[in-house]
C-alpha cells in the first residue's frame, strides 16, 4: 500500500467536542457529552446500544446541524458550525455508516466517484477515474477492476471500497460505524490491518465497535458512553486496559461471568436431519451441502461453527421451507418421523422457526411496530374468521413485550427505532409466538451491546430449559462455547467435527476446520450422547409490502476474547 503526504503534527489535539447534548421528543439522546480526539490516532467509542454512539457521530459529521443540538464542536483549532454532511466532508470528517452507502449495480469506479466526478465538457472522464481507482484499490489492498460490479464483492471487500471512497477525498478525520459487524475473522483482520496503515499515514480514526476484541488490537484510546453520558476515556498507550473494566463502565455494572449459568436438561432426540444435499441457486451444477447429518434433544442447545461461506446460513434456510437451494435432497425427523418442511408455511406448522442473521432486511418490517411485526408470522393467531382482532394482538404484543423486556416507548412504536437488541428481541418473539419445538438462531448476538448480549443469552437458556431444541449459528466461538451443550463444526458444507462443548476450545475448532478428519464425526460415542455437559456456570471465555398478508409470506420466508485491551 503507498504512502499519503499527509502532513501531521502529532499528538495534537485534533478534534474536541464540548458539552453535547441532543434531544429527541421525549428522550435526551446526549447529555453534555464531550469527546477529544488527538491526531494520528486510532480512538474506539464504546458503549451499550441507545448509549448515544451513532447520534454523537451525526452531530461530529453534520447530519444533525448546527442548531438542532446545544454544545461546540472544535475542530483543528476552531469552532465548526456544520449546517449539513458536505460541511463536514469539507474539512475531511468522513463517516462509513454500518449500512454501507453503495450502489449494487454500479461498478467500483463508479460508486467511488459517485457525485465527485470528474469531467471535461460536461463529459466524464473515465479514463481518469478508472486510473486513480486502481490508486485507491491499490491502497487499501484490493487487486479487483475498477469496472467490476459492486453487488459481485463480498462484504469485506465492500467495506474497503467504501474507505478508497474515502480516502478519494481530502480525509482528515475516518469515522466507522461497526466496519466488521458482518465480516469474517480474516476479513476483520484485514480491515483491522488497514486501519493501522492509515493510522502510520497520519490519517485519524474514530471507530464504533462492540467487539472488545478487535478494539484492543488498534486503540490508542477508548471513550465510554453510557446512557447519553460520557463516562471515562481511557488510555491505552498507559496502561494495560482489562476488559471487565470497560464492560463495567458500559453496563454500570459487574458482571462476574458473561454467559448466564445453566443446569440442562437434555432429553430423548427430537429433531433430525439425515443426509441433507443442496446445489447452489447461481450454480445448479455445483453441490452446496453435503450429506449433512443433524440431530438435537429435547432441552438442548446445540451450535454450528465455521468460517464464512462454510454453509452454515444455506442449511439453516434450505431447511426452514426450502427457502435457499435447489435440488434438496434429504431427510427430516420430529420425534422419529418424517415431517414435509418443502415450504417456509409447512415448516412453520410442524414447529419449526428460523431466527435470520439480517434482523433488517429479513427478519422486521421496520416500517411497522412491535404489534405488527410479533403477530406477522401467526396472523391466525390473531384472528377471527380470517379477521384480525386488535384486542388479541394488543395482548399478545404486550405479552412478549414484558416477558422479552423489550425496551420500547410502547408496543405502537416502529421497530426502525428500537436498538440492535431490542429488535432482535422483537424477531424472537415474532417466532415464539409460533409456538416452535425447533428454534433456529442465525448469529443472534450480531451488532448488539455486551449487556443485551446477555439478555439474550438467557432468553436460549430460558427457552432450552422450557424443553425447545434450539440451535445456534454463530461466526463467536466465545459465544459458542459459552452458552451451547454440544457443537458441530462445518466446513465447505459438511459437517468435520461433533464435540461436546465442555471438551471443545477455540484451537480444537480451527484445527477441525484447517484439517478435518474423516473420523471427527465419531468423537462422541453413541453411548454417552445423552451426557452432554452442560454450559453452565462455564468461565468467560475471555421496506413493507403493498398489503399484510404479503407482508407475513415476505416476512416467513426470509425469515475472541482478550483479557488485556492493550495492543
């Protein structure tokens, strides 16, 4: 990657934000908050969902102006007053907002250039914008065309087309809003990696994360908000930094063990995959799945790990009604018979229910509140004579509301409003209210705080301890080995390992996955299967449709840990 003249005095005081507050009707949003950022540094901003993260990113970059919050902004010496984003974009405050602002259809040079052309005559030059595209790919360590379509990247080569997009600009100041929410370890690694160049380039960074992990592999400094206030900013540079310290500061709490205690309970088999085969939909030629084999029993959590792009998500939703693959072969078992799961309607109605990792997109019509979205995969459960009545669905919405301790003004307002958490909160009690004996969770914790973590930990031991087979998909091995009973381990879709958690580590699964045996898949004898140890007390380890009912099919359908955070 080259080098960017960048001039930089270092270790000067680059950004100071003073006494921020931010109020929305009804709610303080921020509350004096303050925020100094030094040059040439890499500073996290850490803190629980609704903790006013985001929204102190948004004033810094102008999408909430001047005007609409109390407070100053000083920024390389002097007071700004940005009245909107291109004010800030100005002065080189770039912001990457966690749902990246790409255009699918467009190629990389295009999108990289989007409204910053540069032209001759009223024409484009695209000569020029493809050679200083090579530049910018070249810098963040990308070798694709410039005219290659977006849409054809994978996420983590979406996220550093995102920052050449930045870096196409006068970038004094790079703010990422959770960059490695949806990537894979080597993907994070790689963007961790460029964050660090930049850093060496005299390029500041602020980057929102709730993985304290791969904070302390960057951070010179995290700042800690809690509840619309700043708490502390701590210095990684001059002391070593423990976690639990940052955890406590975040929460306001202690919190002695990260996944809550379990006594199991685990039954007779209840549900079974045998010989489970897939083709990919884009490559009908090419077999997917593998002869897959699954079982799991009464009270039982089961995990699948493995690496993006293992298979984990296809077989979740090729088994949820079909819904990913073509030519699906194989078999599925409740209580030892067969059961019809060709469609998302049919699984359903056998107990079957598919939490989707794409809570946005997949899982809630943002649009919609919480009564909507919790009654729209049962609307007859709802309903009489096919009528929906506004009573029951009130109730029902209510129940999950407080039994799910869904924070929330209300049951009317719109999931677009609610937190990671509280959303997926939200998805969950969608599902429940199907009344599912199989529960199926694709990365249930993604881009959520520590302390909804939590919550949502016991929600699946509360669910497992109720007699629910649940099953978890997680890119976490922490979380897999904090709160399941037994783990497969999947690979190029097959399965290459089954271990019992209590004997599984983070080493044992990476080396199933770089070197699978033929003969994992025995490691637990036939005999000892009903002894699954259990997770308790385990050590931390360290847009809607045109009407409802189309709404509800859409809906149905889509259905690392380090003690020390000094780098």
């Amino acid at each position: 990657m080259g080098t960017m003249d960048i001039p930089r005095k270092p270790k000067t005081m680059l950004l100071d934000m003073r006494n921020i507050r931010k109020t929305f009707p009804g709610v303080v949003a921020l509350n004096q908050v303050g925020l100094q950022v030094k040059a040439g540094e890499i500073h996290a901003i850490v803190g629980e969902n609704g903790a006013g993260k985001s929204t102190l990113m948004k004033v810094l970059s102008g999408v909430y102006p001047h005007g609409s919050y109390s407070g100053e902004i000083v920024f390389d010496g002097e007071e700004r007053r940005f009245a909107g984003i291109r004010d800030s974009e100005r002065l080189g405050v770039i912001i990457i907002h966690q749902e990246l602002a790409l255009v699918p259809l467009l190629s990389i040079a295009e999108n990289i250039f989007l409204g910053n052309e540069t032209a001759r005559h009223g024409v484009i030059d695209w000569m020029d914008a493809h050679s200083r595209t090579r530049a910018l790919l070249h810098k963040v360590g990308l070798r694709e065309s410039p005219e290659a379509l977006v849409g054809q990247l994978g996420v983590g080569k979406q996220q550093l087309v995102e920052i050449a997009k930045a870096l196409s600009r006068h970038v004094r100041l790079l703010i990422l809003d959770e960059p490695t929410a949806s990537l894979n370890e080597n993907d994070s690694q790689a963007l961790l990696d460029l964050l660090l160049e930049l850093k060496a380039q005299g390029i500041t960074c602020i980057l929102i994360s709730h993985k304290l992990n791969e904070i302390s592999r960057v951070a010179d400094a995290i700042t800690i908000l809690r509840d619309g206030s700043t708490v502390e900013t701590l210095d990684c540079r001059a002391e070593a930094i423990n976690e639990d310290r940052v955890i406590r500061a975040m929460v306001g709490r202690e919190m002695a063990d990260r996944y809550p205690p379990r006594e199991p309970r685990i039954g007779d088999k209840v549900f079974e995959v045998r010989g489970w085969r897939a083709h990919h939909p884009q490559r009908p030629e090419q077999p997917f799945l593998k002869g897959i084999d699954l079982h799991v029993r009464q009270g039982e959590i089961v995990g699948i790990a493995g690496l993006m792009g293992a298979g984990r998500t296809e077989l979740a939703m090729s088994i949820f009604g079909r819904s990913w693959g073509l030519r699906i072969a194989g078999e599925v078992l409740l209580h030892g018979r067969p059961i019809d799961v060709s469609t998302v309607e049919k699984a359903v109605r056998h107990g079957l229910a598919y939490v989707t990792e794409d809570r946005k997109g997949n899982g809630l019509v943002l649009n919609e509140d919480i009564q909507f979205n919790i009654s729209l995969a049962n609307l007859d459960g709802v309903s009489t004579a096919s009528v929906i009545d506004g009573g029951r669905e009130y109730a029902v919405a209510q129940g999950y509301r407080e039994k799910l301790r869904i924070r929330s003004s209300g049951i009317d307002q719109k999931t677009l409003n609610l937190s990671g958490g509280n959303q997926q909160k939200v998805v969950i009690g969608k599902w429940l209210f199907t009344s599912p004996e199989v529960l199926i969770l694709d990365e249930p914790t993604r881009g959520i705080d520590v302390g909804a973590k939590y919550e949502i930990y016991t929600l699946i031991g509360q669910l497992a301890a109720e007699g629910k087979c649940v099953i978890v998909i997680s890119s976490e091995m922490p979380e897999l080995l904090g709160i399941t009973d037994r783990l497969y381990v999947m690979n190029e879709g097959r399965f290459v390992a089954e271990m019992r958690t209590a004997d599984a580590s983070q080493e044992k699964i990476m080396r199933a996955i770089v070197k699978p045996s033929p003969v994992s898949l025995r490691a637990i004898p036939p005999e000892k299967e009903g002894d699954a140890a259990p997770a308790a007390g385990r050590p931390s380890q360290g847009g809607p449709g045109p009407d409802r009912a189309s709404a509800s099919a859409s809906a149905s359908a889509s259905d690392s840990h380090q003690q020390q955070l000094n780098p």
